[in-house]
C-alpha cells in the first residue's frame, strides 16, 4: 500500500526538532559538505543529525519558518515526518549572532578543529552571496528516502514558493550538490553564481524572482 501524506507543509514546533534532524540527516548526509565534514562513513549519519539538531533547534525551528510533511502507512497509523524545509523570512534571521552564540561552542567539538577554519569560509562566503534585497532564504529541503517519489519536496518547495510569490518577495539558496540544481531549476531558480571550494565541492546558488 502507497503511504499517505497526511499533512503537507505545516509549520514545525520545537517537538518537531529530533525528526526534523532525523529527516534531514538521512536525505542530507550524502551531501558534499557533510561528506567532507563527516569524512567517516560510521559516524557520519550520528554527526550529520547533530549538526542539523542544532541547526533547527537553535535557529530554523524558533527564529524561521521549518515546515515538515507528514505521512502514514495507512489511515489507522499515525503520521511520522518524513519531510522538512528550513525557511528564513525577510524578518528573521535564525543564523544571527545571538544564534552563534548558542550554537559555535558545539560545532568545534561536532566539526573538528582541523575542518573549523574551512567551514566558517564556505559559510561566510554563503552569507556574502545572499541577495541584499529582502527575500526568503531556503536553508535545507530533504525527504527521507523511504518515501522518496512521493512528491514531499515537491510539496514543500512549492509551499514556500506560494508565499514568496504571495508577498513579491525573491528565494535564494544554495546547494554544493550539483544533482539538485535541475530540480530547483524546474521551479524557477536560476543559478546566478558559483564558488569553487578546494576540497569540498562547488557552491551553487540559486536565485527566483516572485512571480
């Protein structure tokens, strides 16, 4: 039997970070950053999780906009997440400094010391790319992938994209996963710069007008 998407979209509590983490790790955790940040495939998933417990629970969760789909196997189960969008509205900035400062002290112990100084340039050169009109920031999308082809991202993309358009408002994110750039492009974004990273991959940053 087919899985049941149950609820689509709807905003995320701070309940919601564990399987926020647990969704994102496992759609995530192939991804060139946390492949290069995690280079132990034993304990990348564990890392990739924390990494993203953090990221929700500290910023995205209380200071964004994450939107998590449900699904249940059949009508008598209850939904389990299997999906999660981080967003950041023009207002908000669940990345700020009051945000690093609850979050840095864990990400040397989580990252490394010899992987530190690298990850704050790929990030700054993140928060250097971003657009310096107000828009709606796309953080991370991920579908867990025992329900991948069910049309989640699709859902929850699209979701977002309804209210940037709603609003006149433009959607910026960025992917070091060049496999995801055409999925984004099937919605509109453009590819409006890359930057080389030695070692890591190529950020691709992605850009859509409100339409």
């Amino acid at each position: 039997m087919s899985p049941i998407v149950t609820a689509a979209a709807r905003p995320a509590t701070i309940d919601d970070v564990p399987a926020v983490a647990r969704v994102l790790s496992r759609a995530l955790h192939d991804d060139p950053l946390f492949r290069w940040l995690f280079p132990d495939d034993e304990q990348r998933m564990a890392r990739t999780r924390r990494f993203l417990a953090l990221t929700a629970g500290f910023g995205y969760v209380r200071s964004g906009d994450t939107r998590v789909a449900e699904v249940a196997e059949t009508p008598a189960d209850p939904p389990v997440v299997r999906a999660a969008a981080l967003w950041a509205p023009p207002a908000t900035n669940p990345e700020g400094p009051l945000v690093s400062l609850r979050t840095w002290p864990h990400w040397g112990a989580l990252i490394g010391r010899a992987r530190m100084s690298a990850f704050v340039r790929v990030f700054a050169e993140w928060k250097m790319a971003a657009p310096q009109e107000p828009h709606l920031y796309l953080a991370a999308l991920g579908v867990d992938p025992a329900v991948e082809g069910a049309g989640l991202a699709r859902e929850l993309l699209s979701a977002g994209l309804d209210r940037a358009d709603a609003e006149y408002t433009p959607v910026f994110t960025q992917t070091l996963d060049p496999t995801v750039v055409a999925f984004y492009k099937r919605f509109g974004f453009e590819v409006v710069r890359e930057v080389e990273h030695p070692g890591i991959g190529t950020s691709h940053f992605l850009s859509r007008a409100p339409m």
